[in-house]
C-alpha cells in the first residue's frame, strides 16, 4: 500500500462525511472537505508520478474516489433541492452508463479498457468546480445566481458529451471486436 493509495482511501473515507455534512446543512463543513478532498486528489496524483509510486491499485483507486465524491455529492444536493434534479440525474446517470458499459464488454467477453478522454477531463473539472460553487455559496452565504446558472450549463453540455463520446468510443470498440473475429 503505497502513500498515494492512502491518501486516495483517506479521500474515499471522506464522502460519508461529506454527505453527513451536506445533510446536516453544515454545508461550510462539507465545502472544506470537498476542498480537502480535492488538494488530496492533487497530492496523490503528484507523488505518485513524481515519485514513481504509480500502482495497478491506484489507477482504479483514483477515479473511484472522484466519482464516489462526486456522484455522492450531488446526490445529496439534490435531495435537499440545492441543484435541480435533472442535473444530478444527468451526471450520475453518465458514470452508470460508462460502467454499465464496461460491465457489459466484459460480459460478452470483449473486454474494454477505458481511458479518460479530453472532454471527461474538462467535464469532471466544470462539474467539480460547480459542486465547488455551490457549496461555498452555501457554506459562507452568498449569492451567485448567474455563475451557478453558467456552470451549471457547462455541466449539463459537458455531460453530454462526455456521454456521446464515451457511446461513440464503446461503438467503435464493439464493433472492430466484432469485425477481427
């Protein structure tokens, strides 16, 4: 178990918390440990590469630690009406259907190993920096209607590339598996 796994767990750790505070409306506490999540997510990704400490572990511990943070914390804004709902189906319907998809390569043994594209990358930072948004707006009351109204536009845009790409890559993938046999 390498630092940068630990630091990765310690951020799994983290989302019940997260989600306690959200519930609890302490939504100061939830947005320093969101922030605290994410400066850990920047830490381990860092002494991993930088370090030669990368691992087979962390490669499937990180992004489970992103999607558990971020699909836990909308859900929980959601549910307390803090960001409409047709957004938080949105972007944890996309992380069900990318898995579904693996799921579903491996079941008809054409396995499938995702890579992070592009617009995943800029989609987790918008959605990120949104969850972000609104909880310190929440947190340390104050008012940015008009900048949650944008981001929450990038996020939806975004999503749905994410999952267009995402569909278009496992098409592709399908069918040249399809086609070499």
């Amino acid at each position: 178990m390498s630092i940068p796994n630990l630091i990765t767990l310690g951020r799994i750790l983290l989302v019940p918390v997260v989600v306690w505070a959200i519930a609890s409306n302490a939504m100061w506490i939830a947005f320093m440990l969101f922030l605290v999540a994410g400066v850990s997510d920047a830490v381990d990704g860092f002494i991993a590469k930088r370090f030669n400490m990368t691992t087979e572990l962390g490669a499937y511990l990180d992004p489970l630690a992103d999607k558990a943070l971020i699909v836990s914390i909308y859900l929980s804004l959601g549910i307390n009406g803090e960001i409409p709902r047709w957004l938080v189906i949105l972007v944890v319907s996309r992380d069900i259907l990318i898995v579904g998809g693996i799921m579903l390569s491996w079941l008809m043994d054409k396995p499938l190993k995702i890579r992070p594209l592009l617009v995943s990358k800029l989609n987790t930072v918008v959605q990120i920096v949104f969850a972000c948004v609104v909880l310190g707006s929440l947190g340390f009351h104050y008012e940015v209607s008009m900048l949650k109204l944008v981001m929450m536009g990038l996020v939806a845009i975004l999503t749905l590339l994410s999952i267009a790409a995402y569909l278009a890559e496992w098409v592709r993938h399908m069918n040249s598996e399809a086609d070499g046999q």
